[in-house]
C-alpha cells in the first residue's frame, strides 16, 4: 500500500519528500525577500561608501559631543534601528522600516566586529 504524506497542498504518494522538494522549485517568502533586498542595499551601500564603522564612528563622535557623553559606532547603528522601530509604530506597513531597521541591526553587528578585530585599529 501506498504512503502518502500530506504537505499543506501537496500529496506525495511515494512519500518522498525529499525527492519531491529538489524538483520542486521553492517558494520564496515574504521574510527572504526582506532579507534579500536587506543584503543587497548593504553590499550597495558599502561599495558607495566603504565599511559602515567609518560613518557610524563619525556620527558616535557627532553624537557624543552633542550629548556630552561617549557613544560607541556600534550603538549609533542600534540607535538607528530604534527610531526606525518608533516610524513602524506610526504605520505597521511601511516596508523601509523594516528593511532599514534589519540593515542597521546587520551593521551593529558588522561594527561590533570589527572594533573588536585587532588586525584593525579602528580608533583613529
């Protein structure tokens, strides 16, 4: 007798799932094309502008002297991601704060790498 495995639409009557998926094209979701325009403006963005800890430290040292206390590049990147949490509040909807606000959590991430990478010294 026959297996059959049932996958939302899809019945298979050998039960091979496997052999089922490689010769199926898959579906792409909604979080992989976020994901996969977040990449892409990233690479874009670093071929326009270099490593992001140049700008974000930049802008930590901005920062800090209007504050009057230190702010690390990483957080800068963090921070940025926030105001872009705040925006969505407004409009849940808005695909660029959720792609931007992804980007910046990448780069918070990619920064607090790097400053920990010592075959760079990044504090000049």
């Amino acid at each position: 007798m026959p297996l059959i495995v049932a996958i939302g639409l899809v019945e298979l009557k050998d039960g091979n799932l496997i052999d089922h998926l490689q010769k199926t094209k898959p579906m792409t979701t909604t979080t992989e094309k976020l994901f996969d325009n977040v990449i892409k403006t990233i690479h874009a963005r670093g071929v326009s502008y270099g490593h992001p800890i140049t700008n974000h430290k930049r802008i930590a040292e901005l920062w800090s002297a209007y504050l009057g206390y230190p702010i690390q590049p990483n957080e800068v990147a963090i921070c940025m991601a926030l105001v872009k949490i705040s925006r969505q509040a407004e409009d849940p909807k808005v695909l660029d704060n959720y792609e931007d606000c992804l980007a910046y959590i990448s780069i918070a991430k990619t920064i607090t790498d790097a400053m920990s990478d010592d075959r760079y010294d990044w504090k000049d």
